[in-house]
C-alpha cells in the first residue's frame, strides 16, 4: 500500500505495522523515515503537517511576542495548554492575579465568629486577609489602626460589624475592664418556649456571642419542645380540648382524618354512633 509522508510529501510504501495502526485508528500520521518522524515531533514546519502550530506566540501575562519552545509547541498541538507565557515570571504572576474556583468574594468566616476579608494592599493584612470590623473601623476614622487599639462588638456578636454596634479602644487593658464590668451583670435570658426567666450558663453566652445560636432554653425539654409544632384541638366526640399525639396532629394536619379523638373510648363511641352528651 502506498502512502504520501505527512512530512515531506514523499510517496512510499507502508509496513505492515503502518497499515494496521491507521487501519485501527492508533495513529493518524505515518512517515517515510525515522528523520521525518523526529522532524515532526519537534516541531518542524512542512506544508504537510495540518496540526501544525506557529513558531511565535504572544504572552497570556504581558502581551509580549516570543518565540515558541519545543515543549510549548507540542502542547499546543496536542491541546494540552490553552494559554502560553513567555517567562516563568509571566506565569507566576499570571496564576497569583488570577481567582480560584472556589473563589466565595474574599470573605469568610473563622471558627471563633470574627468575619475576615481579602484585602492584600492593608498593611496589617495576614496572607492577604483582615477582621472585617477593623477595616470597618478605619473607615469610619479615616486613618489605619494601630496594633495596640481594639475593636469591641457591643451587643457581643463577633458576626455583626455594623458601625453602630463597634466601639474603639487605645489598649486591651481598657477593652478588658468593659468586659470584666459586663461579667459581674447577672446575665438573664427568657426562655422562648415557656416563658420563664433564666440565668445563661457559660456554653450559652458563648454561642449567643460568636452568632452560632439564636435562642437559649431554661432546659432540654423546652429545647425538644421547640421542634414540636403541635396545638390543642377539639375531641369529636366529648368536646374537649386536649394536645393530640404526634402521629394523630400529623395526620390531622396532612388532611388524612377529619376527626381526632382525646381517647380510645371517645374513638369507640363515635363509631358504635352513642355520642357522650
């Protein structure tokens, strides 16, 4: 079988291992020599070679023209790069300016409840982030904080960095005082559940403070009672008012029966027809 080199244009006959990987599909090029396959691979130009590449690229970085390398030009060709630099300096810089995937607008939260952002141009800025409340701060004054000055959360959420609810301190030694003044103040809270007054232990302060809970509860039981959406509905049968089961309020609330009973003999007597009067 004859066949044209896709290098030099040469007609010439095609081994038996040729044929068979273009019949295949294995390759798509064949050649005449060992020459005009290593000429091929690095990159040499032939009218031959539709897969061919240009020898100069412009930077993806600066924009500036260069001459292609072997391993660029063949990454090229084969689609494994989209993007060319002329310096590994370009490159660099080229990832560092450029966002990740992942990239949430340069903002998230610690584990401890304070906010910090992406502001890599702040002088006190830590592998390019900063507390969003003292960013907040300097705004406001118009000047940088020093590292001495601290930014106190007055209603005690690390979260919550409105400017109404920052105030500013010349040292920790002052910040230290307003909180040792706040700890003798008998924390109350009132339960949601039940009404009732309480005193707040020390886990619920702290998760009322960093923003991880809402709410607070005088016990496990006015907890468990808060997940239960349960209300007091009518006997069918006697008239009175009690708190169904959770499978009887689930069905009464899902349209599956009409009726809900405040016990078995009310149940019984409404079907065997003798109504309690």
């Amino acid at each position: 079988m004859l066949y044209y080199c896709d290098f030099c244009g040469k007609l010439f006959k095609l081994s038996e291992n040729q044929r068979y990987k273009l019949k295949k599909g294995l390759r798509k090029h064949a050649y005449c020599s060992r020459e005009c396959y290593v000429k091929a691979i690095s990159g040499g130009i032939s009218p031959y070679w539709k897969d061919d590449v240009p020898k100069k690229a412009t930077c993806a970085y600066c924009g500036k023209e260069f001459l292609l390398t072997k391993q660029q030009r063949t990454s090229l060709r084969k689609n494994k790069a989209k993007k060319v630099f002329c310096s590994n300096e370009c490159r660099l810089n080229y990832i560092k300016a450029s966002k990740p995937h992942n990239w949430k607008g340069g903002k998230y939260r610690r584990k401890d409840g304070y906010v910090m952002v992406y502001a890599p141009n702040h002088p006190y800025a830590v592998k390019g982030y900063i507390l969003e409340h003292r960013l907040i701060m300097e705004k406001a004054i118009g000047r940088h904080l020093n590292l001495e000055e601290v930014v106190h959360h007055i209603n005690g959420i690390r979260s919550d960095n409105r400017i109404e609810n920052l105030m500013l301190f010349q040292n920790d030694n002052e910040h230290q005082i307003l909180h040792g003044n706040q700890r003798k103040i008998i924390s109350k809270y009132i339960c949601p559940t039940c009404g009732k007054e309480f005193l707040l232990s020390k886990n619920q302060k702290y998760y009322l403070q960093i923003g991880r809970t809402n709410k607070a509860y005088c016990s496990f039981d006015c907890y468990v009672k808060s997940f239960d959406s349960r209300k007091e509905v009518q006997c069918a049968n006697c008239g009175k008012i009690f708190m169904p089961k959770p499978s009887q309020w689930w069905k009464f609330k899902n349209s599956i029966t009409k009726q809900v009973f405040c016990s078995r003999e009310c149940a019984d007597e409404f079907k065997s027809g003798r109504k309690v009067e």
